[in-house]
C-alpha cells in the first residue's frame, strides 16, 4: 500500500489484457473488489487512510476508463443489461439480414444471365467478408460486426450452392469444409460464437459424412448410422485440450458441448433402437452395449468436468445420465407399476441426485481448467 502513496504516482495500463472477454473479467474484478473493500472498512476490519485510498480508486477508474475505451467494457450492473439486450438484438438482426439476403437471391435469381450470376456471387460474398473486417476495425463492441460476418458467410454459402447449380456440379460433402473454414476465419478473428458454432456443424457433417462412406454409404445418409458421428466427437471433445481458446469468449466449452452432444446423442439413438448399428450383433445387444456405455461415459463427464471445473461437461453429462436413467426406469417399470409408484421412484432418484452432486461439490476444489 506504501506505494499508492508516493506524491508521483501514475497509473499505468494493464498490458496483459488483449480482448473484451479479459476486459470485462478484469472490470468485475474491480467493482466485486470496491464493494467489499467498502464492507470491510464498514464493519472495521480494514482502513485505510484517504491517500492510500485515493491512489487506489484513482488507479482502478483509470483502468476501467482503459478497458471502457480499448474494449466498451460494461461498468455497472444497468451496463451489462443494456448490452444483453444489444446482444439479442444482434443476433436476430443478424438472423434477419442472413435471410433477407438468401430470399433476395432467391426472388430475382433468374432474371440475371449466367455471367452476371457469377459476377454477383463473387462480388457479394468479397463485398461483404471485406466489410465485415472494416466494420471490426471501427466498432469496439463488436455488435455490428457480427451482423456483418453473419451476412458474409450467407454470401458465402449461397456462392458455393449457387456456383455448384449454374454449372451442373454433382452435390458432395465437400462444400462443407470452405463453409467451416470461412465460419471459423470469421468466429476466431472477430471473437464470434455463432460463426463457431456454425463452422463446428460444417464439420461435424464433413467427418460423419466421410465416416459413412467408408461404411459403404451414400455421403447423403450418413444419418443412417449413429456411429459415422463418434470420430467428430472425440475430435471436438480433445480439442480444447490441444489449443489454448484463453483470449476467445467461450470457445473451449462450445467445442466440448458440441463434441459431448455428438457422442450421447448417437449412443442415446443407438440405445433404443439397435438395428441400425455397425455391430454384427442383434439389435437387443447393441441396445445393451449402448445403454452401459451411455451410464459409463456419461458418469465419467461428471467426474471429468467435477474434477477441472468445466461446468458444461456436468450440465451435459448429468443430463443425460439422467435421460438415459429414465430411459431404462420407462423400460422396466412403466407398463407392470402403478404410475403412482413409478412417479414416486422418479422423484427419489431425483432426490438421490441431488445428495451426490452435492456431495461431489463439497468435495475439495481442484485447479479449474475452464479456461481452454
């Protein structure tokens, strides 16, 4: 404390700060550690002395006035509530613009001949990925930005589909990857987890499509067979793990909710309907394999994500123990057991739940790794 006394002191910048997401943590840092500092001078804990505190409301507010500037932090409680709402604003906007563009394409499409129906494709999606970088440089909070990218990937897409339908091109899963590479460009350059999500889905479709013509499928049916989707999750589920997401807003737990979503969902399709496996098994075996496999690995994700602190691991795999659990309990006992009973079994495993997750949370804490 010596130190914010000295008659010249400046405040200085915090250079460790290089996005929003780090900005806005730091400016709750500052404003959690001001309300308790007030506490504790109230009820006579800790004082200190005008100077010393001076000094310090003095080196925070210049701070917070950086992080307002550099990144248009939110400062206060009304702050955060008016940016939720631009937020939402923002994604239905860019919804909106993203269709209005796909509709206009589509209503006037044919009245341009085919030269003119290249140039425009190419024009619009340039145009627009071009704009969406400009509109970055000059717009800190990033709101219209992500209008922009939104609308440059719709060019996109629609120039790939477009393209493919002027020239007769044979429809392939390979249309998938310059979708997920622009999606992705966009989403790590502009800090955007639409766009991620998007460029996740690209591939997911690309490796499951790729996986079910390994199997001898049409790269169109790859649903048929809940297995072609298992090599994209363990993909996404270990990426995180393998590149750092520490300066991008929630990248690392998209990535693992994406990944866990493609593992349990197959296995929960798999569970209740066997027959259309891989396995050279009958279908009341593979719906065996399936249901202990969605127990195990779904009870292993709450461990996993108890023990390193990534809270969308739990969410996701409580959910679907549970779902799974109740699966098995509508198998056994729904037709033989009064609904009553049957309820009431419910309601006490739900109870049951309660007491291990509590358990599990009173447990020591372990270094949290959630920032992947």
């Amino acid at each position: 404390m010596d130190k914010l006394c000295g008659a010249k002191w400046e405040p200085l910048a915090d250079m460790n700060i290089a996005s929003r997401t780090e900005a806005q943590h730091r400016a709750d840092e500052i404003r959690a550690f001001s309300e308790e500092l007030a506490r504790l001078e109230a009820a006579g804990v800790l004082a200190l002395t005008d100077a010393q505190r001076g000094a310090l409301k003095q080196h925070h507010d210049a701070l917070l006035a950086e992080y307002a500037r550099n990144f248009d932090v939110d400062l206060d409680v009304r702050e955060k509530q008016l940016s939720l709402g631009m937020r939402i604003a923002s994604f239905l906007g860019a919804l909106a613009l993203a269709a209005s563009v796909f509709f206009l394409f589509r209503q006037y499409w044919g009245l341009f001949p085919t030269g003119a129906q290249v140039t425009l494709l190419i024009v619009a999606s340039l145009a627009t990925l071009l704009a969406a970088f400009w509109i970055e440089r000059h717009d800190a909070t990033g709101y219209f930005a992500k209008l922009a990218a939104l609308v440059a990937f719709t060019c996109f897409v629609l120039n790939i589909y477009l393209l493919g339908d002027i020239f007769n091109i044979t429809p392939s899963d390979k249309a998938l990857l310059p979708w997920a590479a622009l999606a992705l460009l966009l989403a790590y350059a502009l800090d955007l987890r639409l766009l991620l999500a998007a460029g996740i889905l690209c591939l997911i479709a690309f490796i499951s499509a790729r996986a079910g013509t390994f199997g001898g499928l049409y790269w169109l049916d790859f649903g048929e067979r809940p297995e072609n989707f298992f090599p994209a999750a363990v993909l996404f589920c270990a990426l995180p793990s393998l590149i750092s997401h520490a300066h991008l807003t929630a990248f690392g737990q998209i990535y693992r909710v994406f990944g866990l979503l493609t593992l349990f969902i197959p296995m929960l399709i798999l569970a209740n309907w066997g027959q259309i496996s891989y396995l050279p098994f009958g279908a009341s075996a593979v719906e065996r394999i399936y249901q202990a496999l969605g127990f195990i690995v779904s009870a292993a994700v709450i461990w996993l994500g108890a023990k390193r602190g990534w809270r969308e691991m739990v969410n996701v795999g409580v959910t679907f123990f549970v779902i799974f659990l109740y699966t098995k309990f509508y198998d056994w006992w729904w037709k033989i057991m009064p609904k009553s009973v049957f309820f009431l079994i419910i309601g006490l495993t739900a109870i049951l739940s309660i007491l291990v997750m509590k358990r599990l949370r009173a447990e020591p804490k372990h270094s949290a790794g959630g920032t992947v």
